[in-house]
C-alpha cells in the first residue's frame, strides 16, 4: 500500500498514549493499533476529524502517499 500512517510521530509529538488517543478519539486501542501499523483498508473521516481535533495536527501530519515503484 502506498499510504504510510504516521500516527507513532504525532504521539510522540504530544507526548499522549495510544490508550489515551484511543480514550479521546472514542475507539478501541486495538482499532488504533490497526490504524496505526497500516493494517486498516479504511478510515472513517469522522475518526480522522476526531484524532486530528485530539493531537491538534493536520490529516497529511498522520497521513503521507509514497509511490509503490
């Protein structure tokens, strides 16, 4: 997949756990763990709304496009 999930980068920026960034945005930690190893097909723009409003960033702060040449 060409989509590269930099959740690990924004959590450390912030100093927040995955438990208390799974707590704010309202999904499990192991929903999050999906997300955040890039096992996920989708996300929803509402849980991308709610992590962004939590780690206050941007979505190309999480998410980054690399070609797959």
């Amino acid at each position: 997949m060409a989509i590269i999930v930099n959740l690990d980068v924004m959590l450390a920026k912030r100093k927040m756990s995955s438990q208390e960034l799974a707590e704010r945005v309202g999904i499990t930690p192991a929903n999050l763990s999906i997300l955040k190893t890039g096992k996920a097909k989708a996300v929803r723009f509402s849980t991308l709304d709610a992590i962004c409003r939590a780690l206050d960033c941007q979505p190309g702060d999480i998410l980054e496009f690399t070609s797959d040449n």
